[in-house]
C-alpha cells in the first residue's frame, strides 16, 4: 500500500473523523502517478513515527485507523559526514534512509571541497522523504544544516560516538564495538565518515579528545559514497539480532 509523507500542518479535524488535506504534489502523485480514486486507501504518516490508514475523498483523506509498525530500529543513528563532492549525499542519504538512519549531519571538513546551496538542504530533505516511504519506514530522517567538523564535533551529546578510519589496521572493526556495547539506557549511536582523502591527523585528534572512538571498516579502502552504507547496515544487522 502506498504511502504519503504529511506535515503537522495539513491535518484538520471535522467532528468524529480526523482528516488531512494533501497538496497538489500529493494529489498528482495519488491520482496521475497511482491511478488512485475516491474511496482508495492508502497510508499517511507523519514522519515522526505515527502512521493511519486513510481513504482519498477528492483533495483530502480521512484518517480511518493508527496503524501500529515495528519497521524501525531499536536505536538511533546519526550519520556525522563530510561531504563529498558532486552529488555524492544524494547517493548517501537513499540507501542509508532505507537501512535505518534517524539523522544526518553534513560537515565541512579540511578536506571538503563542496560548498552546498539552502537548495541541496531541501533536496535532500525530499530524498529522505522518498527513500522513507519507499522502504515503509514511519520516520523520516532529519537532515540538518552543514556546520564545520569542529562546531558538530564540539555540540555532541551522543553516548557513543565512533570516528571511522580509511586505513584503519591499527583500530578495532566497529562491528566488534558495537557487540560489546550496551545500548539499553541509552539507544544511541553516532558515526562519524571522512571525505575524498580521509580526516586529518588533527580532526583525528580533536574527534579523540571529544570523546570519539576511531574504528576501522575493514582492510579496504572505501569511497565516501561506500563507507557510510557499510557502517549503517553493519550496526542495522547487529542490533537487529
């Protein structure tokens, strides 16, 4: 069954029957796209983990039932990386949003060579939408604003935060961390992915004295795009177990 990202304020209320009003995206994208009618049902969500089964009636759909879903993971994860060049985010946020990630922190690195625009934010924010509707998530991740590694390494509260190292032979997998980790008080993880040419010595550091733990990927290096997509679904399949 299809499903149709809304925001808080598309939702209206008329006596007993809890109803939305869709945009004309939503309506061209049920009615063109679907082939849907009057009287079709498909699935709303909110993005924030609350999703209904709902029946089009020209250019609104009523709530009918809350559906109850166990599509997400049993911890959160924020994806701390710097981005790459091109449209190299696009390729990152699809595939990690369908795996499991909650939030995504773009950071401009020594070594990052794009510089995006406020209209990259908002394409990236719809690709999050599409990828969580795709993959019948009933959240749909948040993409944050790019700061500088410095400011994102300084404001996380995150209790584990683990820094991932291109040519990390010398440090622990991050598979064997995350088994040995305890993550019933606190259901969170961040993980942080360097650019095209990897983090510095002095990112490095800054990340270990800020409480950051560095971990390898294996014995291969890794593209930008690649590495990401490896961490999130090593920690997907372990804490999925």
């Amino acid at each position: 069954m299809q499903r149709v990202t809304i925001s808080s304020s598309q939702f209206l209320s008329e006596y007993e029957n809890q109803r939305v009003i869709l945009t004309p995206q939503q309506l061209h994208y049920l009615g063109r796209v679907l082939r849907l009618r009057d009287g079709d049902r498909f699935i709303v969500m909110d993005g924030k983990g609350k999703s209904w089964l709902a029946q089009l009636d020209n250019h609104q759909a009523y709530l009918l039932e809350e559906l109850q879903s166990t599509t997400e993971l049993p911890l959160s994860i924020t994806l701390m990386i710097a981005l790459p060049k091109g449209n190299g985010f696009d390729d990152i946020i699809r595939p990690c949003t369908e795996i499991g990630v909650s939030y995504f922190l773009p950071v401009i690195s020594d070594r990052t060579l794009l510089n995006p625009s406020p209209q990259k934010l908002q394409r990236w924010q719809r690709i999050a939408v599409e990828a969580s509707e795709q993959s019948e998530r009933i959240i749909v991740p948040t993409v944050f604003n790019p700061v500088s590694f410095t400011t994102a390494i300084s404001q996380q509260t995150t209790a584990h935060c683990y820094i991932c190292e291109a040519r990390g032979d010398n440090y622990a997998h991050l598979s064997k961390l995350i088994l040995n980790q305890d993550f019933s008080q606190t259901p969170e993880i961040l993980i942080a992915i360097g650019p095209e040419g990897g983090w510095t010595q002095n990112e490095l550091d800054l990340a270990i004295d800020s409480g950051f733990k560095v971990v390898s990927l294996g014995k291969r290096v890794l593209r930008t795009i690649t590495a990401p997509i490896v961490a999130v679904s090593l920690i997907a399949a372990i804490t999925e177990m």
